[in-house]
C-alpha cells in the first residue's frame, strides 16, 4: 500500500468522525448539506473532545505511519491465513457430514495409517464394515486384541526367562490403536450412514438397497479423498 493510499483511508477514516463531531452540534450549527440523520448514519465509535481542526485536516507523524503500516500487515496477512485455512478444508464432497463428523472420520483413518494393519490405497473399504468384519479381519492377520495380549504375555515371559523383551513396548501401542479402531467401528459406520441417507434425501430420494449401497461406498471413498487431500495441503 503506497502512503498516499494510506492518507486516503485515514483521511476517510477522520470525515466520519468529523460527521460524528457535526451530529453533536445544532441545526444552525451544523454545516449545511449533511443532515442529522446522515450524520449519525456515518459516526462511529470516536473522541468527542478532539478538536475540529484535527478532525477535518488529518496528519500523521513518521512514526504513526510506520505503525500504521505494522498494524495494517498484520491484519492483511492474519486475514489470508484465515482464508487459506478456510480452503483447506473447502472440499468439494462429504457436505452432509458435520464437523465433528468429518474430524472423527479422520482421526479413524489416520489410527489405520498409524497401525499398518493394510496399505492406505484400501484403507476406504475398511470404512464401511461392520465391527466383526474388522475383527474377523485382524484375527485373520494375527492384530486382534486377544492376539497382541497373548504376543505381550510370551514377550514378558521371554523377558524373565532371558532378561530379552524390547517388543512390548510396541506391542502394547498396537494394542491400543487395535482396540481404539474396533471401539469406534461402528460409530465410523453410523456416520457414513447418516451422511448417506442425507445425500440420497436431498437428490432422488432414492431409498432402494442397492442405490443405499452404492452411495455407501462411495461416501467412504470421498471420506478416504478426503483424508489424503487433507495430508498433502
């Protein structure tokens, strides 16, 4: 902003008080063109006591400048960080989600990446099952919880037979990433659903299995869309 851009908005900044400063005066006082009503349609929030002479010829010091110009940067690049946070997240899908809604799902695929139970590329899939599809999906894989437990007893029983344990500790967080992804399962599913019935509501209305189903699955794969938009920003 150059500084005659700046005088410009200050001195625009002290018409209006100037108009607050006339809105206190008389009829007969008060300059001619400029009504009561306009006047007070134009005061702000002002010093009544300043002077109309510094009212109506606004200067500004070296020193107020270089200020002004600090507070005005500021403000700017305050503002284009807000919005640059609101775009981050303006994704053009998962719009019958809440907030909550949508940090939940988040927080759920990133406990998937963080536990390595299966490459990110599938990860949407695992979204739309059941709790007993996930468990019977980690039995499978040997990641149950009642697996992990039995690898940390053999793990502490190894320890105090050889004084060798360093595995427990990893164990037991994955352990707790194992049961945080079967405890919240199927609220992860409720959400998907409630999102789903809302979409095909505010469309066709088209509540056939299969169209549920299908729109399911694909609000799962937004949901994993989502999720990589959100890592690479």
């Amino acid at each position: 902003m150059k500084k005659k851009d700046i005088l410009k908005e200050v001195y625009s900044e002290k018409q209006r008080k100037w108009a607050c400063w006339q809105a206190n005066l008389s009829t007969k006082k008060r300059k001619k063109g400029l009504s009561k009503k306009e006047a007070k349609e134009m005061c702000t929030d002002v010093d009544h006591s300043l002077k109309q002479e510094e009212i109506i010829n606004p200067k500004m010091k070296k020193s107020d400048l270089l200020e002004y110009i600090k507070h005005s940067s500021i403000k700017k690049k305050s503002k284009i960080v807000k919005e640059q946070d609101r775009d981050r997240y303006d994704f053009p899908y998962l719009r019958e989600m809440t907030g909550q809604d949508r940090r939940d799902i988040m927080k759920y695929l990133e406990t998937i990446r963080q536990s390595g139970i299966i490459n990110m590329y599938g990860a949407a899939a695992i979204l739309n099952w059941t709790r007993d599809d996930l468990h019977r999906f980690l039995y499978g894989e040997s990641n149950d919880p009642e697996s992990i437990e039995g690898q940390i007893e053999q793990e502490e029983d190894q320890y105090d037979e050889e004084g060798i344990g360093t595995d427990s500790q990893y164990l037991e967080k994955k352990l707790k990433l194992m049961n945080y992804l079967l405890d919240n399962k199927q609220k992860i599913r409720d959400i998907l659903i409630r999102a789903s019935l809302k979409r095909i509501d505010d469309n066709d209305g088209n509540h056939e299995t299969s169209n549920v189903q299908r729109v399911f699955e694909k609000m799962a794969k937004e949901s994993w869309s989502f999720w990589v938009g959100i890592q690479h920003v």
